[in-house]
C-alpha cells in the first residue's frame, strides 16, 4: 500500500508540471522610433517546449490585427510577441488574447503606451 502511494504522488508530480493553465498576465509597450509593439504574455511552465503559449491574437474594435502562432514558449516565465506596426497611436485600445497549448485562454485590455506598460 505504501508502495502504491508512493508511486501515485510520483506521478503526480511529474505530470504536474505540464497540466495546461491559462497565461496570467500581458504587458504591452510601443516604441514610436523603430515603431515596434512589444508584448509580453506571462506563463509560467517548467517545460517550455511542451506547454506553451501557442497563439497570441490582437484585436482593435472586433477585428484581429495581429496573430501569432508558436511551437514552444521564449522562456520558463513568458512568450513574448513584437511587431513593427507604424503610427499606432498612445492611448490605443485593444485587446490580447493568449492560448495556452494544453489549457486555458487569458483575454486582456490593454492601451499603447509609449515606451510603457
């Protein structure tokens, strides 16, 4: 019986690191000279490469401007997404939304700011 217990909390904790969450937070920046938007969605993983932000979709008033699909994640902590988007205004509202590869959806508000989050 020991064993046995043994052995189920061992595989508990070794599938445990790749169960899907949602991301669980997204900054945004822009930077008006090289005219690239910058954003960061955070997820955290122990397993970069099998659990995954795998879309991030940007989306002004209704229609998607920006979507990016991905095999595996930046790094342990975050994904990040740039793109060069000339004239985009501070202020700008839009709205992220970030999938995560096995579970989980974080949708967020956010506004341009230059050279902020």
């Amino acid at each position: 019986m020991k064993n046995t217990l043994l052995v189920v909390l061992s595989l508990v904790w070794l599938v445990n690191p790749v169960m899907g969450h949602p991301p669980s937070n997204v900054t945004a920046s822009y930077d008006p000279a090289s005219q690239v938007l910058t954003v960061v969605i955070f997820h955290n993983t122990v397993a970069p490469a099998a659990h995954f932000v795998k879309k991030a979709s940007l989306t002004v008033n209704g229609k998607e401007f920006l979507a990016q699909s991905f095999g595996s994640q930046y790094d342990k902590q975050r994904q990040v997404v740039m793109a060069v988007i000339p004239g985009l205004k501070t202020g700008l509202s839009f709205i992220v939304k970030a999938d995560c590869n096995l579970w989980g959806t974080l949708e967020k508000e956010l506004r341009v700011e230059v050279g902020g989050k």
